[in-house]
C-alpha cells in the first residue's frame, strides 16, 4: 500500500467524544486478553504523546484493559482486582467487562461506578473464542436480542455517569448477522460509542476484515459514534477506513503486537504529518523489548515472572528481521533481564527496519466451528436457561 503524501481530510483528525471524554486523535487500543495490562498500556501510552517519554500525560487516544469478567469482579478475585489496576497517569481509566447475566453485569457496574474503579466502561460482544462462545458470552451474545438489550440496560443505568461503550462483531457467521439489531439496541439503551470488527465468530480472525460493515453501521446509528476494527496494521490503514467508511475513529488490535509505537504513527497520521512515522532500528526494538519485560516484572512483582510473562512477545517484536531461528527459541526462553539483554546484544542490532515488517500479526485463524450452547440458535429472542453460572470465573480472556 502507497504512503500518503498529503494530510487526510481535516475530518479524519475530528476528536471522538467517549461521554465527558474528549479522544484525540480518535484512536483506541483495542482489549486483548493477555496482552493489554497496565505495562503494554504505559509502553503505547508513551509512543502516544506522554510526557517524557512515559505517558506521564496520559497519552494521546484511548487505552482499554484486557476483558475483565464481571463474576470474577463482584467476588473480588485477587487476580482480575490486579487486572484493574491503573497507574496514576492514565486517564481515562478505560475497563472492558464480559458478561452473560444481567444481574452480574449490573452489580459489577455499579461497584465500578461507586468505588470509582474507572472512568469508562466498555462492554465486550466480540471475542469469538469457544471457551466464551460456548457459554453465550462475547461474540455469541448479540444473537440473542432481548438479553443484548438487557445487559445493556443493567449496565447504562448502573454506570450513571460513566460512559457506556460496546464493541461487537458483524453476528455469528453470514447466516447469523446481527451488528445492525445490536447497533439499534444500543443507541436505544443509551450506549456512548459502538466499535464493530468487520469479522464473524466463524472467521475470528481469518480472512479479511469487512469495512463495507463498518460503513453500513454508521449509515444505520447516526446517532452515536462507530469505531471501526479490523486489519489496521499501519497508520495509513487507519486513515484508509475512516476515509471509506465514514466512522468516527479506530480500534487497533493486533496491528500493534510487537510494535507498541504503532501509535506514534497513529498521532502523526491522524495530525497530518505522514512523513513522521517510526521506523526503529533493531537496536532500539531491543531496548524496547527489555523496558517492556522490565515494567511486566514490576507490575507482577518479580522479576522472572515478568520475563516468562514477556515470552510471548519475542517473536512479535523481532518479526522481518534477521535473527536465527536457535536464537528466536533462545530469547523465548529466557527467564531475567540479564539473560534477555545478553541474547538480543548477540543480534546485529544495526538492522534497520525490515520492509514488510509492518503487515499482518498475531492470529490468523479463520473458518471455524462456532461452540454455542445447546438451542442457542433456535430463537433469537428467547434467553430462557442463562444466568449466573454462564458467568467466567476468571479474567483476561
């Protein structure tokens, strides 16, 4: 794909308002489940705009936290009450809630509100994996109208003056849409903001993203802004779908795995200045790969936890350059800063950046089975059989 040469229309750089929250430029960093914590947070908030390099000024765009279950909040599990840690700087506290009980839904909101938890509440209908689908949370929900609008409502009365986002999928596969019912439901139930990944539950995260979607959401719900999700895997991709579909702002996803800077570019794309993009050289991929694993054994609280928790990243970051598959296997082993910084010191960290370094990554998966429960599909309305014991008792996917 070309670089632009010229700034995008003045109304791709238009501030999205989130509630009382002003985002600009209107991008937001999409939850994903082991991968959005406080730590990968501070590093995209820092490429955003924070001050001294530490997002110290909250950073430019919007930050959410990997999916918290609403159970596993309202029975203070010790590891989703870590999960809704927020530094200091970050503002607005962004959290993403799954759940498939109204009730649940409602208590957790209400706790986030009155313990002033957060200052945004986003609410997941989109992850497509079985482990969620299966028990009619995520991506399976819309389907079933009357409780999409039920939890909706629990949780907009619930917030009182907290914002109310959702982000959604197209439906459960191209027999199965729902995004357009899920879109009138919200703008009647009070939701601030919808953002719709153009993938089915069926493609997770295969194929190509359908933008047409995005742009028919936004014809369909004037009202309220739409986010649009789905391959943006470069600032010029972004600008792209905002340009062709008309939404009001981006959410990035696995465009930034491995490449926290990626919003760096976002700023400088959504600013105007489409010349200023980063293009980091090995070494400097390497002293972000250890600061990275540095505030995961900080926020863990150990060290070794931290690298082990960082492996996952290895082949993200160094993905396009040259680095021997031995040494790949070796960095992902590794378990203290010693160790990590003494293997990436081996590599000939003068590589520049790789050409077509800034495509597609992460999952790729797609035409898979949707695991619903048992009759889900047999009546769109009817959510006789759900309650408490649908409900995740962990967090973070």
């Amino acid at each position: 794909m070309p670089t632009l040469t010229t700034p995008a229309p003045d109304r791709t750089a238009a501030p999205l308002r989130i509630g009382p929250h002003t985002v600009a430029p209107p991008v937001v960093l999409a939850p994903m489940a082991g991968i959005t914590n406080a730590p990968f947070r501070t590093l995209c908030r820092s490429f955003a705009g924070g001050e001294s390099g530490d997002g110290a000024s909250g950073g430019k765009g919007l930050f959410v936290s990997e999916m918290i279950t609403t159970r596993a909040l309202v029975e203070r599990n010790e590891k989703t009450m870590q999960l809704i840690h927020f530094d200091a700087t970050e503002t607005p506290r962004s959290i993403q809630l799954y759940g498939v009980d109204p009730v649940t839904v409602g208590k957790a909101v209400r706790m986030i509100a009155e313990e002033d938890l957060a200052d945004h509440i986003d609410l997941n209908f989109g992850c497509p994996v079985p482990k969620v689908t299966r028990k009619g949370g995520g991506s399976a929900l819309p389907y079933k109208r009357n409780l999409l609008r039920a939890i909706v409502r629990e949780a907009v009365t619930g917030a009182g003056d907290l914002p109310v986002t959702m982000k959604m999928r197209k439906g459960l596969d191209d027999d199965h849409l729902t995004y357009l019912d899920a879109g009138r439901i919200a703008v009647e139930e009070g939701v601030t903001a919808i953002a719709l990944h153009g993938r089915t539950t069926a493609q997770h995260y295969g194929g190509t993203a359908d933008w047409d979607a995005i742009a028919r959401l936004k014809e369909h719900v004037p009202e309220i802004p739409v986010l649009g999700n789905g391959d943006i895997w470069s600032a010029e991709d972004a600008l792209r779908m905002v340009r062709e579909t008309g939404c009001d702002g981006v959410v990035v996803g696995r465009g930034c795995l491995g490449r926290p800077w990626l919003f760096a570019d976002l700023v400088a794309a959504f600013e105007g200045r489409t010349d200023d993009f980063v293009r980091p050289t090995l070494r400097e991929v390497a002293d972000v790969m250890v600061r990275h694993a540095t505030l995961l054994g900080e926020w863990i609280g150990d060290e070794a936890r931290g690298v082990i928790d960082f492996r996952k990243h290895v082949a993200w970051y160094l993905k396009g350059f040259a680095v021997g598959s031995e040494m790949r296997k070796r960095l992902a082993i590794t378990s203290s800063l010693e160790a990590l910084r003494a293997g990436l010191d081996e590599l000939d960290l003068d590589q520049p950046w790789p050409t077509g370094a800034d495509g597609p990554r992460g999952r790729t998966s797609g035409n898979n089975r949707v695991v619903l429960p048992d009759g889900w599909l047999k009546d769109p309305y009817d959510c006789a059989g759900i309650g408490e014991d649908a409900e995740l008792d962990t967090s973070g996917g």
